[in-house]
C-alpha cells in the first residue's frame, strides 16, 4: 500500500473539514497516511488504522536530525499545509524523490503572516512552487496563492471546502437547546472564532443592546482570556462556551442555534476571498442554519441559493436579523450544500488525481 505524509500546523488540527476531506481522498485512492503535527503522537480514532498520528518538532535540528533519505523513501507522496509544515514537507519530498502537493488551507499575503519566518518562509515558498499540484479551500484563491508561491499559469489546483464531506447525525437542535439552557422559543445567534474587532465582536455586543430579546452562543474556541469571560458572564442572554471542544463536538452545540453570523472585516486580501474557505459559514450550512454575512463577492452565492441575507455593514444587521427570524425556513442550506458547497464531489475528484499520481 502507498503510504503519504501529511504534514499539519497543529495536532488539534486532526480531524477539521480541509484536513478530513483530503485524508479521506488519500484513503479512497488506496493511501496510507501518516500525520504529522508538534505533540501529534496522539490517539487516532476517526479513520483506518492506516492513518497514524506523529510527531514532529518545526525547528532547524529537528529536521537536520531527520535527513536521512532511506527514511522518507518509504513514502510515495507528502503534503503539506501552509506555510512552516509545507517547507519540512518540501525538504522531506526533496530527500525521497517524491511528489509534493501543496494543501494551502491560509494563504499569507498582504501583510497576513503565518509562522514561517526568514529562511523557513523562503523554503515554504519555493516547496508550493514546485508542487505537483495545490489543494485551496476555494478556487477564489487561485490569485492569491498564484501570485503567493510564483506559480505557473498552468498550475493544477484542487478545491476542498471547510465542510465535511458527509451529512451531520450528531445531537439534534432540540438536544443541544435542551442541553445549554435555551428554552424552545429563544431565538439564537451562533458567534464562532475568536471574538475580536476584525470578526465583528463589537457589533455582535451593541446588537444585543438593540435587540434584547434575543440571544447569542458564542465559542471562540479557545481563544479568550478572562476579563472577556467576565464580561460575557454578566448577561444572561449570552452563552459563552470558552473551552476549544472537538470540531464535531463543536458543531453539535451549534446545530442549537437559529442563525450564524459569518463577518469578515480584516481588509487583508485572505480575508476577502473567502468562500468555502470559511469554517464558520460551511459549519452553519452543514447544519442547515441560514447565514448573515458580510458581502465580499465569494459569498454572492448565499443569495442566490436563498441560504442567508448580505450586508454591507453593521447597519444592515438588525434587518437582517429581522428578516431571518421572520421566515427562518425559507432559507434553503441544502441545496447550497449539494450544488455549490459539493464537498463529497470534490472528495471524489481529489481522489482520482492522488490515484494517478
């Protein structure tokens, strides 16, 4: 069986949408997978025993430590994610003489930086532009990573969403409801990701104030610090879950809310080609939530499928929110999901490259 490195970020990374969807393509083209990631000796317990978790250190000795050539001929394919792992993958494909694929789940330009630095960041950039192929999250960002790694216009880019590739069957709405205190008519709105200016925090707290009868769950994931928790402590409306659960675990406290609110303010260019790149908006449509989002041109198609409302700005918002909680079931998440979204079509894609490599 051919075996494949997939070198990760971080081993809390194991099991998210971009990563799942890419394991579950190396499998169903007949793979074996070893995942790498800092302290990712770790228990494995989605996938095959063909999948195994290891660790790895991003240093300098670590990888002079680990060149000896014999060892990564046992692989037939390595991966990387953006930017540090993919310059140890690039040095790994490099020694076994081995295809490299690029799996770009942040592209950093325009003054968004990622931990690769000096040297490593000169590494991680010539590794994508020998890539055989690069896996985006959306095809939006071909510009950005194009002109990120200097690739050739000819290039072969696969997309994977930030949504797995197969249906939800975790607790129901009600469950979950039933399980944080919401009684049966709140209306609830879902803040995921790090609760700061850029992601529209500040909005999200003077909504509350124009809307009081409404509440909001919000899980930073473990990004937040006391006086936050504090704060957010002191209104009962607010349902503040600041531990990082699992990702699926995750998703089933979601799944209790009536609306997701997807803002992206950063002008950085990452920020505004989005797409199915976004965590926060597949999740919700994954769970058959409607969306308001900020409007960026990747996310026109929340309109046109009829699965969430735009707005410009925050004060397009209390409408929006007006809206959606007036006729809540007209919005249409499925069929976004199986005509745009298309995660298990684009599984099955990826798969049949990695099969012909």
């Amino acid at each position: 069986m051919p075996r494949a490195a997939f070198f990760e970020q971080r081993a809390d990374f194991y099991g998210r949408p971009f990563e799942d969807g890419i394991i579950r393509a190396l499998l169903d083209a007949g793979f074996a997978v070893d995942l790498f990631a800092p302290d990712g000796e770790l228990p494995q317990t989605i996938y095959p025993d063909s999948v195994r978790r290891l660790p790895i250190e991003y240093r300098r000795r670590w990888l002079q430590s680990h060149l000896n050539p014999l060892r990564w001929r046992a692989y037939d394919l390595f991966l990387g994610t953006t930017d540090l792992p993919m310059a140890f993958a690039g040095a790994a494909a490099t020694l076994a003489r081995r295809p490299l694929v690029t799996a770009a789940d942040e592209i950093f330009v325009g003054g968004y930086e990622g931990s690769a630095t000096g040297v490593w960041k000169t590494l991680a950039r010539r590794a994508m532009h020998r890539a055989t192929f690069t896996i985006l999250t959306d095809l939006c960002r071909i510009p950005l990573q194009r002109g990120s790694a200097d690739l050739h216009d000819d290039h072969e880019y696969f997309a994977i969403p930030s949504c797995y590739s197969f249906p939800y069957s975790g607790r129901s709405r009600e469950e979950a409801r039933a399980l944080l205190g919401i009684a049966p008519d709140d209306f609830v709105l879902s803040f995921t990701g790090t609760f700061t200016d850029n992601n529209g925090a500040h909005w999200v707290v003077r909504l509350l104030d124009a809307m009081p009868d409404v509440r909001i769950l919000i899980q930073p994931g473990g990004h937040t610090d006391p006086v936050l928790d504090a704060l957010l402590a002191r209104d009962r409306r607010v349902i503040h879950l600041p531990e990082r659960a699992g990702w699926l675990e995750s998703m089933e406290l979601t799944v209790a809310a009536d609306v997701g609110l997807v803002f992206y303010l950063s002008p950085k260019p990452q920020f505004q080609f989005m797409g199915v790149s976004s965590q926060k908006l597949c999740t919700y449509l994954w769970l058959d939530i409607p969306v308001i989002a900020t409007r960026q041109p990747s996310f026109e198609f929340l309109e046109r499928f009829r699965c969430g409302e735009l707005i410009e700005g925050e004060a397009g918002l209390l409408d929006a929110v007006s809206r959606v909680r007036a006729n809540r079931d007209a919005y249409d998440t499925r069929r976004a999901i199986a005509e745009h979204v298309e995660p298990e079509k684009k599984v099955r894609v990826l798969a049949a490259r990695f099969r012909a490599l």
